[in-house]
C-alpha cells in the first residue's frame, strides 16, 4: 500500500509538471523571458509530445479496480516508461547548468555519475520485468513457477 501511495504522488507530481509547463513556466526567445501564457502553450505544443505527456501522466492503474482489467495491472503501469523521455531532457538541462555555473565538473566524473545512473535504471527494469513474469506465473497458476 506504501509503494501504491508512492507511486500516485509521483502521479500527481508528474500532472502538475505538465500544467505548470504547458502554461505557467518562461522561456528564452532571442534572449529574452516571455510572460505571454499562450506563447507558452504553443513553444509547449511545438517542443514536447503532449500526447505522449498526457498518457504517461493519466493514473491508468486506477482502472485495475474494474474487474476485467485487473489482470492487466502490470501493462497500465508500463505507459509510466513514456515518463523516460523527460529523463533525458533533464539530464541534459543539468549539463548546461552545471555548464554555465562554471561548477568545473571533471568529465570522467560526470560520466561515472551518469554510468551509475543508467545501471540503477536499467537494475530496476530488470527487477519489473522478473517480478511481473512470477506475478503473471502465480495468476495463471503455473506449476513449475519460480
């Protein structure tokens, strides 16, 4: 129930994320701020996959408590995957950050930073991946499970 808990305020994180990005946060043009809500919207629309961003965001597991769609449980968590793609332009904002703030960062230590990054993920995926395939050998009762 905790991790359930977790992982609807990352929901919640990530929707307000799409809001305040879609409408609410500044970007440079030509060196200046824009304040103008619907020139956001549209450098919104025109720089991201709002499709993608709105079905990664939208709670689908919640459908779990239909009964037909229960056993489905593991494949509505997996549209959270399209969740990767921020990762990356975050990663990449850091860079300039840590760029422009003249932080001096070695490379070799950023890259073991970044090694070490994707090894956790890629851990993790493996760790999904393994517990979905004994979730779904228990649900259709298969002899020799794991």
């Amino acid at each position: 129930a905790a991790m359930l808990s977790l992982g609807y305020v990352v929901d919640i994180f990530f929707v307000i994320n799409l809001f305040l990005t879609s409408s609410c946060f500044v970007y440079l043009e030509q060196g200046l701020v824009v304040f103008d809500g619907e020139r956001i919207r549209q450098e919104f629309f025109r720089t991201h996959n709002v499709i993608i961003e709105i079905v990664a965001a939208l709670p689908l597991d919640v459908l779990v408590a239909v009964p037909a769609l229960s056993s489905y449980y593991h494949i509505l968590r997996m549209t959270k995957l399209l969740r990767l793609q921020k990762i990356f332009r975050y990663t990449g904002s850091v860079e300039r950050v840590l760029v422009d703030l003249k932080l001096g960062v070695d490379q070799s230590v950023a890259r073991v930073f970044k090694l070490n990054y994707v090894m956790i993920v890629v851990c993790h995926w493996v760790a999904c991946l393994w517990y979905a395939c004994a979730d779904y050998g228990i649900r259709v009762g298969a002899e020799n499970n794991w």
